[in-house]
C-alpha cells in the first residue's frame, strides 16, 4: 500500500509548550483515521503541523504534496467580498499552476453538487450559514482531488443528511486511493463508520487506538 | 467643458492626464488587496518615507528615482515583515516610522534650505509630470496590470486565506513581496502628482467604495479600478478649474464617491 503520510515522533510547540509530543503515525492509500480527543488535546495543532502550518520542534514528517485541508476555522474575514464558488475553484490551485482549466471548474462543479452547494455557487460567503459556509470549504478540499484529505471537525455545523453524504464522498475518494484524516472530538460524528481507524491524543500525545 | 478641451492642448495637461489616470487605477488594484489584507497604512508609511527621500534627493541635488525608489522600496520589505511578525503592532511600528520620516524630511528640507520645494512634495503638482515620468507611468502599470492578470487566481487565494494557500504548498511570502514591490512603485511614481501626503488615500480610497457595491472579488478589483479612473478624472479638471492642487481634489472625489455608494448601499437594503 502507497504510504501518503508518516510522522515520527512530531512535536510541535507554541513558545516552549508542547501542544503536540511525541506523535507518531502513517495513513496509506484508501485508509481513514480519525484522531479524537478532549478539547485541548492538540488535535488541530497535529492537524496544522501536518499541513505545513506549523514547524515540526523535532520529529519528521514525510506526506505527498497533494493535500488537501479543512481547517476548523477560516481565517479570513466573514464579510469577505467573494463568491462560494470563487472559493471552491481555489482548491484547484498547486504550486507553479497559475491559471485554472476547463478540467478544474467541472471538478468544482462537480464538489458543489456533490455537497449540494451548486445553487449556492454565485451567492456572496457572507450570506451563507455556518453548514453552508463548511461545505463551501469541502468542496474547495475535495475538488482539487487530493491523495490525502485532512479535516479539523469537518462534521462541525453539518445536518445529518450532509453528514451521510459527506462519508459517502470520502468513500468514493478513498475508493481512489486518498488517505483521509479526520480531526473529531465528538465519537458520535463517526459512530456506524466501520472503515475508520480511531487514534485518541490526550495532551498532545497518543492516548490509545480503538 | 470648452476649458477642459482647450485643457488637453496643454502638453503638460495631457501628460498629468495620462500618467495619474494609469497610476491612479494602479493604485486601487493593489489597494484591493491592501484593503482585504488589512495593510491599509502601509501606504501611509511608504509615502512619508517617500517625502524624505525626496526631500534629501534636492538637498543633495540628485535624480529624486535614485533615492526616492530604493528607500521605499526597502521600506515596504521592512513594513509587511513588520505587519505580518508582529500583526497588530505593525500599525504602531508603521505610525512611527512614517512620522519620524516625515519629521526628517522635514528637517532635511530646512537645514539644505530647500524647504520651498517641500509644498510640492507634499501637495504634488501636475506641472511637475515630465516626459520621463509619463513613460516611467505606462512601464510601470503595464507591469501592474499584467502581473494582476496573470497572478489573479494565487492573489485572490493568497488574500482570501493564506492558511489555505500555504497547505496548497504555495510560496505566500514571494507573493507578498511582489505586493509589496509593486506598491512601492505606485507610490514612488504617484507621489508626484498627488503629494506625498495624499497617495495613500487613492491606494486605499476606491477599494472602500468598490467593497460596498461589489458583489464578488473580480467585480471588487474592476469595481475599485473604475471608481478610482472616474475620481482622478474629476479631480483633474476640478483642479483646473478652480486652481487647486489635483491630489487634494481627486481624494475628495474618491471621499465624495464614497458617500455615494454608502447611501446607495443603505437605500437599496
Ligand atoms: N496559537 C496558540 N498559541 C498558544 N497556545 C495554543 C495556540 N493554539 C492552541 N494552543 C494550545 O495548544 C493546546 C492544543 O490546542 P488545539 O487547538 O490543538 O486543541 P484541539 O484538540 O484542537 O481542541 P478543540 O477540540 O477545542 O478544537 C491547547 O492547550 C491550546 O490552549
Ligand atoms: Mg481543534
């Protein structure tokens, strides 16, 4: 099985705390994990370091350039002037690729149906509900067809119709060989979910597997 | 009207005309990203910093370009470095160095006793847009504008989330630097005409206005350009007119502009 992610050891720190210590683990090809754990326990900082948001102190980390990530929280302005689907159509963007093809709108397009946003595509964000706005940022991770898909609590906000459809989503990508991570801290989010490897951090270090 | 055509039979007319219109929709493009970005003052800051490069390239009595570009140019590294290191106090860093530099140019003035050149640096004057200045002005919004063209998709994700844009791999600070490079440039060449004082606020004037009627990013940046041409127009031939520096006149167009489009905005909802 191709390996789409291995950290070692990581440990990721603000200032000189360690938020994350000492976590090891891998995810192949077609394989979910999900990491849960107490608010606090260092998931989203685990999350970040694996995105190439935060330095790794020590440890390594070895993933494939194509990944995709839904933070927990966007950064950006709520009242940002943009559409949702000038959104999505970002997550087609790679480094040394300015311009965005035919291929990459019907793969946004497609994001948008998947997550029934298509009616949604020419609507400003900031007129958008919270589950709205977080599938706006699925479909902009799933549409530029990633071979690892990192979520920070990508259930957050979701109804439960959506919630189905997003694991049906993330099956058929696995299906197609991406890795997927999912940050959750509520084990009900992924209850009846068989194919998951669950991973819980506590203190920024690997309490269990269930 | 008849003045404003006799106006353009003035070589000097023409040129301020052409120069400012091409600055002026410069200006706003990037003021877009600016205004989004939350880095508003740094165009405040590089224009003070322009008035003493200025000021100190009479007192030696040099080309203005040969200090005027590199000093603001370093100053715009230093600022978003500043701003992105230390977000919030970036503010204070840049009110304080673009105070001391506008104190220094000041003094620079005096002391050289040049001081009667400071009014134009300050106010900018439409007289003062050479043959060189018109070329260096469509160079430099060719390199504006293209670079717009062809980065708009990173700059429109960079700006929009540079979180996101850096998980994509994406080198955000070599785009950042573009941003600050080309706003340097704007500066340094737009300062001539609507003073050091008041080029900050044709960076970041039209982008306001565009943002309360834009709906979409591509609309906002066409938005912004338009607004800022329409404000530099009227600026232009008020200033005639009435005999008024244009800087002064063009920012009160964009400021009036601006109103407008609140009212507008507040009505329609
Ligand atoms: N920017 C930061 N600066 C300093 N400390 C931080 C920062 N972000 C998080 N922390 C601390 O690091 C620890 C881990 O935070 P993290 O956000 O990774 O938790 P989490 O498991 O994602 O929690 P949640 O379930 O609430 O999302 C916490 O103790 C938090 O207070
Ligand atoms: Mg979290």
């Amino acid at each position: 099985m191709t390996e789409r992610l291995r950290i070692k050891d990581a440990v990721i720190k603000y200032g000189d705390n360690p938020a994350v210590n000492g976590v090891s683990l891998t995810a192949g090809a077609g394989e979910m994990i999900f990491i849960t754990g107490a608010n606090g326990s260092g998931k989203s900082t685990l999350t970040k370091g694996i995105a190439g948001l935060l330095p790794l102190s020590s440890g390594t980390l070895v993933r494939t350039p194509r990944m995709s990530y839904v933070p927990q929280y966007e950064e950006a302005d709520r009242d940002f002037p943009a559409r949702a689907g000038e959104i999505v159509l970002t997550g087609t963007q790679r480094p040394g690729k300015l311009f965005h093809t035919r291929n990459d709108r019907n793969q946004a397009e497609s994001a948008m149906n998947a997550l029934g946003i298509y009616d949604l595509a020419d609507r400003e964000i900031r007129t958008l509900s919270g589950g709205q706005l977080r599938r706006v940022f699925l479909a902009r991770a799933i549409c530029g067809k990633p071979e690892l898909l990192l979520l920070d609590e990508p259930c957050a906000g979701l109804d439960a119709h959506s919630h189905e459809v997003l694991f049906s989503i993330l099956r058929g990508m696995m299906s197609e060989g991406c890795a997927v991570v999912m940050v959750t801290h509520d084990i009900s989010d992924i209850d009846g979910i068989p194919e998951g490897r669950v991973i819980r951090i506590s203190g920024g270090r690997i309490a269990g597997y269930e | 009207m008849s003045e404003v055509i006799e106006l353009l039979s003035y070589p000097f007319a023409y040129r301020a005309l052409i120069a400012g219109s091409l600055i002026s929709v410069c200006a706003s493009v990037l003021g877009v990203i600016l205004v989004l970005k939350h880095y508003s003052l740094i165009g405040h800051g590089l224009s003070e910093i322009g008035f003493a490069s200025l000021s100190l390239s009479s007192a030696l009595s040099v080309q203005p370009m040969y200090i005027a570009a590199p000093s603001v140019i370093t100053a715009s590294f230093v600022i978003m470095y500043v701003s992105r290191k230390y977000r919030t106090s970036g503010d204070t860093a840049i009110a304080i160095a673009s105070s001391a530099a506008l104190a220094l140019g000041i003094v620079i003035s005096s002391v050289s006793g040049t001081a009667s050149n400071m009014s134009s640096y300050l106010f900018g004057s439409v007289l003062a847009v050479s043959e060189a200045d018109l070329v260096v002005a469509v160079i430099l919004s060719v390199i504006v504008i293209a670079s717009f063209i062809l980065l708009y998709n990173r700059l429109f994700l960079i700006t929009y989330s540079e979180d996101y844009a850096r998980s994509l791999g994406i080198n955000t600070a070599m785009y950042q630097l573009i941003v600050s490079i080309l706003t340097a440039l704007v500066v340094v060449a737009g300062m001539r005409i609507t003073g050091t004082l008041l080029i900050s606020g044709v960076i970041i004037l039209p982008a306001v206005s565009a943002k309360i009627v834009a709906r979409g990013f591509r609309s906002l940046v066409i938005i912004s350009g338009i607004v800022s041409f329409v404000a530099f127009i009227l600026g232009l031939i008020m200033s005639f007119v009435i005999n008024i520096p244009a800087g002064a006149v063009v920012i009160l167009s964009n400021v009036a502009i601006l109103i407008l489009m609140k009212i507008f905005a507040g009505a329609k909802s």
